[in-house]
C-alpha cells in the first residue's frame, strides 16, 4: 500500500524529457489535470481533475521511520472513514 517515493525539481522540462528519451523511455499519453492542495496537522490532501479520466484524490503523509508509517496509514485510514471511503476502495 505504501513504497518510496523519490522526487526531485526539474528546471528544464524540455532536457527532463530529452534525458528520459535517452534511456529508451518513451512519452505514451499527455495528461492534463488541475490539482489542489489541501493540508489538514500533517496530512496534505491533492485533489486531482484530470481531463477525460475524472476526479481523484491522493492522501499523503510523510514519514521518517517504519514506526512512524504505521500511525500514519492509521491516520490516512481514519481521515478516509472521515470522508466516507475505506482502504478497500483505493489503489
């Protein structure tokens, strides 16, 4: 349910494009999406429209330790109750 996620900032979109082109990855579909960011204590919520695929919304939190990713998925878990979804409906 959860993984590492690397990020880091691109300050050229068009070379970004060109290096992944170089090592034999290639574009498939442009997506296009609006998204709002929400922050509730430490939870950041993105609300995601994307052209002719629908809504989504992505529920994250940080962490720095195994220990601490148990209580967060407890949060994501809870916080989706809130919202009137299980962890049985996400992906």
């Amino acid at each position: 349910m959860t993984r590492q996620e690397l990020e880091t900032e691109v300050g050229d979109a068009k070379t970004a494009r060109k290096i992944l082109e170089s090592i034999g990855f290639q574009p498939v579909i442009p997506v296009e999406k609006q998204r709002q960011y929400f922050h509730r204590e430490n939870i950041t919520a993105c609300s995601d429209n994307v052209k002719d695929l629908g809504d989504y919304l992505e529920l994250e939190i940080l962490t720095d330790s195994e220990e601490n990713r148990t209580v967060a998925l407890q949060k994501i878990e809870d916080t989706l109750k809130q919202l009137g979804y299980s962890m049985q409906e996400t992906t």
